[in-house]
C-alpha cells in the first residue's frame, strides 16, 4: 500500500512539475501573441487617442534629478509588462464581459487605457514648474512637443524639453532669534548647518534644517518647541540671482520674558503591566532610585532592572527627545514587551528657578508568556521539498528576567534529488529528527564586560543544544551542538554574532554500497565523510538598510569568519609534540578556517522594477590537524537559490566532469557566484522576474580530482552560466516561487569544440533545464 501511494505521489509530483513549466511558458506565449495582435487602439472613440510615451529630456543642471521630476506627471502612460501593453490588452479583452470572471479579470488584472488629456498636461508642466522653483530654478523654460504615432495617429507620444535655467545662489544668512538662550543653540548648530552661503537655494533642504534644528533645540530641554516655532523667509529681488535669508524664532508668546521655558523630568513613572480596561487599579509601587517608580495590579512579574537597564532617560535633568527614542527602541526590542507609550504631564514644584518640572509616564503591555505550539510547514532546502513538524514550548519570562526559553522538537522528510536512486518507491529519500533546546537571556553575561555596554547595545546571550538524527537512502549522520554566542546592534541597520564556543561532532555510519563506492574514488571525497569533533568560534555582521516606506535603493552586507581546532590543538601540541595528527574521544577534530562575504544590492526603477544583485565569495582552508574539510563546511552550488540552470550538488568541482560516477554530490572548499535579477510586478499577486546566474566551487589545494583546484590564472575560465525566468506568487505572508532556469555555459569544452557555451554547439538535454521552487527570494 505504501508504495502503491509513493508510486502516485511521484506521479503526481511529477505533472504538478509539468503543468507548471507548462504554465510559465504559456504565459510568455500568450504575451508574445497578444504584442502581434489586434490594436490596442481599436476600442477607442473618434476623437480619443491613446496616450503611450512620456519622454522627458532635460539640460544638464547641479541638483536635478530625472527620476524625481518624474515623479510630477499628471497623465503616466498605461504600464507595460516585457514591453507590451498586457494590462490594457486583457482590459480591452473583457471589457464587455458582465460575467463575474471577466469582471473580476478586468478589475483586477486589466487596466483602462490612458486617453490623452491635454488639461493634464498643463497641469503636468505646472508642477514640473514648481518643483524646479523648490530646487531654486525660479526661471525654467519648458517646450512640450505631441507626436501622433500609429497608422491612424491614435496614439500619443509627448516629449518635455526642460532647460531649468540659472539657480538663486544662497547670499546671506540672517538669524532673527528674540530668546538669547535659544540664540545661543542656534550659533553652535549653525557651524554644522545643511545652508550655506553659496549653495543652490533649495526648498527642500530649509524644510529638513527646520526639522533638525528643532530636535537641536529639543535636546536641550526644550520639550514644547516645534517646528511651528520656525520660520524662513527668502528675498529673491536681487537681479544676480542670489538669495537673501533670515531664519527666525517667533516670540514665545505665553511669558512676557519672550524665552521659551526649559524642562526637567522630574520623576520616572512605569506600568509594566498596563491594560487599556479603565476599571485596572495599579495599588502596588515600587520605587528604585528615589525618582523610577513602578506601578503595577498585584505583583512584578519581570525584574525592574530589565527595565531601568533600557532607559535613556535620566531624572532631573533636561528633557532630551534623543534620549526618548533610544529609551522606546531598547524596550519595544525585548520580546516581552508589546506595545509601549512614553509621555509627559506638568506638575507643581516649590522649585522658582526658570525650569517647568514634567513626569514621564511609560506604559507597557505585556505579550503572553507562554506558548505551546504545533507547526505542519512545508520545506524548501536548495530546491528539495519536503514536510516537516515541529512542536516547541516557549517561554518569554521564565526567570523573570526576560529570559527566552524554547525546547523544540522536529520531524522531517524530504525528496533530495542528489540521493535518488534507482526505482525509488519511498514517498521521500531523507527523514530527520531533533531537539533543540534554547536560552536567551537579555544581557552581555561575560566575566568581562566592557561599562555600559548593556546598554548602548543592547546585547543579548545564547545557550543552544541540539541534536539531529538524519537519515537518508545513502548514509545515516546524526549531529551534535552546542554554541554560546553574542548578539548585540551596532547603528540602526549593524547587527553583530559572537560565538566563543561552536562545538559540533558529525557521525557517519550505515553508509550504502553505492556511496561508499563513491567515497572510496577519492581521498577528497573519503575525507570529507568521516567523523569529525569541531571546537570552532566564529562572528559574523550583517548591514541592511532597506527602509519599508521608501523606494530608495538598499544594500545588504554580510561578512563570515570562523576558526576551529585551534587551541586544542595547541594543548595536544603541549602534551604531545611527536605525533602529527591529533585526536579528542578517539575521533579527529577538524582545523580550518573560513571566510565569506556576501554582497547584494537593491535597485528601484520605479514601484514595479526592481533589480536586485549578489555577489558571494567564500573559502574555507584546512591547515595542521586536518588535510580536507569536514562535508558540512564545504559549499556547494545548483538549486532553487544558486545557479539554478543546475540541480543541487550537480556542478563542480572547478571544471571536473565525472563520467564514471552516477551519484552527483559535489562539494567545494570556494565557492565564487554572482547573480543578477529583475523582478517585477505582471497583475494581481503575482510577479515576474528574468535572471543570470554566474559562478562554481573549486577545491583548495591540489588532489586527484582533475580539474576540481582553484588556479587563480584559470578560474575564470570554469565559471558556469546559466539563465532563465521565473514566477511569484506574493501572499502577503510568503512569496512563493518558482524557476525555470537553463545551462548556458560549462566550466570545461564542449567535446568537439574550442567553447564552453552550450547554445548552438551541442543539443540541449534535458539536465540542461532545470525546475525548482522555492520559499522567499533567492536573495
């Protein structure tokens, strides 16, 4: 029975992989036969033309950016998906449907044609005119040109010829400031300010200084000064183009002195267990350091030190919004807390210096504690699928020290296509099982810990022990670990990885008659399968600035560095200095290190293109203890998120071709890659996206693998190539992904032939495509 539903499975594994490919391609199809077809134009009435093109070509000027003034057309053309109207097509297609699929098609793929409006372009060059005057162009000349295109003129294309002109030059700058202590303020921020004499005068820039100037201001205890509070004015009369400004503090009208009021925070007052129900008492307190009080129903149920570790803000002295900000990213940051307020309210002093006392009042709601819970998640690991199930106890507070607990166990299987064999009847060829146990506390525990580093970083420590059983048709390896590491936030986009100790032992046994075979070839694959203990450390910084709410561009950096065997070996060295390898519990510990970096940027062309882009480099180098580097250290290429024109595993090492060997498992000690992608939007949730793939593994020192070492003069030559497009499927919570990638390049020549490029110097086979799908971007 079993293996009548596994035969199925397969089956349908296998039209499932075919419809999809199927699908993909009649998508492409049906764009290519809709760019030939019927006129987009042919719907529109007689005195209607269809709008296509906006060309906007502007003279060279400091400050002016295309892609901005773009921004400022009234009458954007209909979309266009790889070129072609799609959106309009499918509109036009359903337009009279009253059905309610070719309703909801037109609503929600199509989209109505853009007919010429010659009001919107008067309104397009108005606010062309305006943001040009906001970059200190006050005198632009602008030429609009509408050529009719088409057989019967029924499209428009419309071209703006910009020439901005002479920009007003910043002249002088004048502070008209009533109140001498905030004059005093302004005279230290003015050496630093954005407005300079001799700058382009430029609205933008005023409106950012305000800003600044007022958290300037702000920061000196200022607590009820606003933007509102300054103001700019720009005299533009001069013939010179040259610009004249005051920049000026109104009155402050409530105290006949005209100086604004200092602030002082008076006292600290906490709810930790705050609850919007207006019937909650708070009758209990606590008071720590005469000015932080607690209130709370019945009892703390979280040391106060975790949160009087995270505040910023200091008892009596000046209200700093500086200190407000970094007080609410240190708390909303602990997994215990929710939701979190920070205000002020007034309150009497006898105290007749010029200050004006407030409080801070900090409401925080509490998460639930405790979480006991089932996950049934499908699984994606270099394009092998799979099921998995995980059942974990979480507790957020177990010491009452915001600590994180979480014991967890899981089970998985998944179809690993390099472990195929030969009438395969099991649903999947590798099943693994685990525990794993995790502590997190919210501090940097060390012996030694440098002062206030809590604090300024927020650091946190971590305990994990695990243990995995994993089975597959080829070998059996269960895996041992244990790690204590670091976590701490450098800037607001710098996160840092300190793991001091990394100890991890690989076990191989139940190894199949065809896979021992395949070790047995080479030493280089001999042994990289045995036994291995590792004592390793490691850090790692990841830098990420993407920001939600913009479409400016963003960079993702991270940087890997790992050492192991080290200082047992230096030990073993001290006991024994006659023997050449070394051995912990009868079982070799491995001594390498590796470094890699990864590189990826993100380009927006508009809301609906982007380009995204990754460069990888990493090696990893055995040296004393160890002559190869244990499997799970080494890269590999191939599958749904590296060089996907390959299958995992199945390209390299270097430009090493096995024609012996059926079992395709191939590793690397480097690994070098690049990838470049557009992804953009086609309709409804899902998007398109057309990539390259470049890159391989090689080995690091000579062995008798031919072809497979690193040869700096050479290996450029065995970097592969592949291609392809691909499909997501945006469901808010997930993208789900699939590509159809194609081998274009070898790492050796083709038989025959001087190339390496496959197209058109042998025939294509079916391992030269490739299907995968995959959870997420690639990168």
């Amino acid at each position: 029975m079993k293996s009548y539903f596994c035969q199925k499975y397969n089956k349908l594994t296998d039209i499932f992989t075919q419809i999809t490919k199927a699908f993909c391609q009649l998508c492409m199809i049906t764009l290519i036969m809709g760019s030939v077809s019927c006129s987009v134009t042919r719907h529109l009435e007689k005195d209607e033309t269809l709008l296509v093109k906006n060309k906007i070509s502007i003279k060279k000027a400091p400050k002016i950016s295309g892609s901005e003034i773009e921004n400022y057309l009234q009458q954007p053309p209909n979309r266009k998906t790889l070129g072609i109207l799609f959106h309009l097509r499918v509109y036009n297609t359903f337009k009279n449907s009253d059905g309610r699929f070719g309703t909801w098609i037109r609503e929600t793929i199509g989209e109505e044609p853009v007919i010429y409006d010659s009001t919107a372009n008067a309104k397009t060059i108005q606010q062309f005119i305006i943001y040009l005057k906001e970059q200190g162009y006050y005198y632009p000349k602008i030429q609009h040109d509408i050529k009719p295109k088409g057989i019967h003129n029924k499209k428009i294309k419309v071209s703006y010829n910009i020439d901005p002109g002479t920009p007003y030059i910043i002249n002088t700058i004048e502070y008209e400031i009533p109140d001498s202590n905030i004059a005093r303020l302004v005279d230290i921020f003015s050496k630093e300010s954005q407005i300079k004499k001799g700058n382009i005068f430029n609205i933008q820039t005023m409106l950012e200084e305000r800003q600044t100037l007022t958290r300037h201001i702000q920061n000196h205890g200022y607590y009820s000064f606003t933007t509102n509070d300054i103001y700019f004015t720009a005299d533009t009369a001069q013939d010179n183009y040259t610009v004249n400004i005051a920049i000026g503090i109104k009155p402050y009208t409530k105290n006949e002195s005209q100086l604004y009021p200092q602030y002082k925070i008076r006292k600290t007052i906490i709810y930790p267990d705050f609850s919007l129900k207006k019937t909650e008492s708070y009758t209990e307190s606590y008071t720590q350091n005469d000015t932080i009080i607690f209130k709370y129903k019945d009892s703390l149920y979280v040391s106060p030190n975790v949160i009087s570790r995270s505040l910023y803000i200091k008892n009596n002295e000046l209200y700093n919004i500086n200190d407000i900000e970094k007080t609410h990213k240190s708390l909303i940051v602990n997994k215990l807390f929710k939701n979190i307020t920070i205000s002020f309210n007034p309150v009497e002093t006898e105290d007749t210096s010029t200050y004006v006392y407030i409080d801070c009042i900090i409401k925080i709601n509490p998460v639930t504690q405790q979480a006991f819970t089932i996950e049934i998640e499908g699984t994606n690991t270099g394009g092998d699928w799979g099921a998995e199930t995980n059942i974990s106890y979480n507790h957020k507070n177990i010491f009452k020290g915001a600590e994180f607990f979480q014991i967890k166990l899981s089970a998985a299987a998944e179809r690993n296509v390099s472990f195929d064999i030969e009438n395969e009847t099991a649903l999947f060829n590798t099943q693994e099982y685990g525990i794993e146990t995790r502590l997190d506390f919210p501090l940097f525990l060390s012996p030694i810990k440098p002062q206030k580093f809590d604090k300024k970083y927020r650091p946190s420590t971590t305990f994990l022990i695990q243990y995995n059983y994993n089975r597959s048709s080829y070998f059996t390896r269960p895996t041992s670990h244990f790690s204590y590491g670091y976590t701490w936030f450098g800037n607001n986009y710098l996160t840092h990885n300190f793991n001091p100790v990394d100890i991890s032992y690989i076990n191989y046994y139940d190894r199949s008659v065809k896979f021992r075979a395949f070790i047995a070839s080479k030493d280089y694959y001999k042994y990289s399968y045995e036994d291995y203990l590792i004592y390793s450390s490691n850090y790692s910084f990841v830098f990420y600035n993407k920001n939600p709410q913009s479409l400016r561009d963003y960079y993702y950096l991270k940087f890997y560095v790992e050492s192991s065997g080290n200082a047992m070996y230096g030990i073993h060295k001290l006991i024994n200095n006659e023997l050449d390898k070394f051995e912990t519990f009868n079982v070799t510990f491995a001594q390498y290190f590796k470094t890699e970096a990864d590189f990826r940027y993100y380009h927006n062309i508009n809301s609906d293109i982007l380009i995204a882009s990754r460069i990888f480099g990493g090696v990893t180098v055995p040296y004393l203890n160890s002559d190869w580097v244990p499997s799970i250290k080494r890269y590999y290429v191939g599958g749904a998120n590296s060089m996907r024109g390959w299958a995992t595993h199945t390209l390299g090492p270097g430009s090493h071709k096995d024609s012996t060997s059926t079992l395709q498992y191939n590793l690397g000690d480097i690994k070098l890659e690049a990838n470049l992608e557009s992804r953009f939007n086609l309709f409804w949730i899902l998007e398109g996206a057309v990539f390259l793939d470049i890159g391989n593994v090689w080995a690091f020192n000579n062995n008798e693998i031919e072809g497979a070492e690193f040869m700096l003069t050479n290996f450029w030559n065995e970097l592969a190539v592949s291609t392809g497009f691909g499909i997501r499927f945006d469901l808010s919570f997930l993208i789900f992904r699939t590509d159809f990638g194609v081998k274009f390049r070898e790492p050796y020549e083709i038989d025959g032939t001087n190339s390496h490029i496959i197209w058109g110097n042998r025939e294509m086979k079916s391992e030269d495509y490739n299907f995968s799908i995959g959870i997420g971007y690639p990168f």
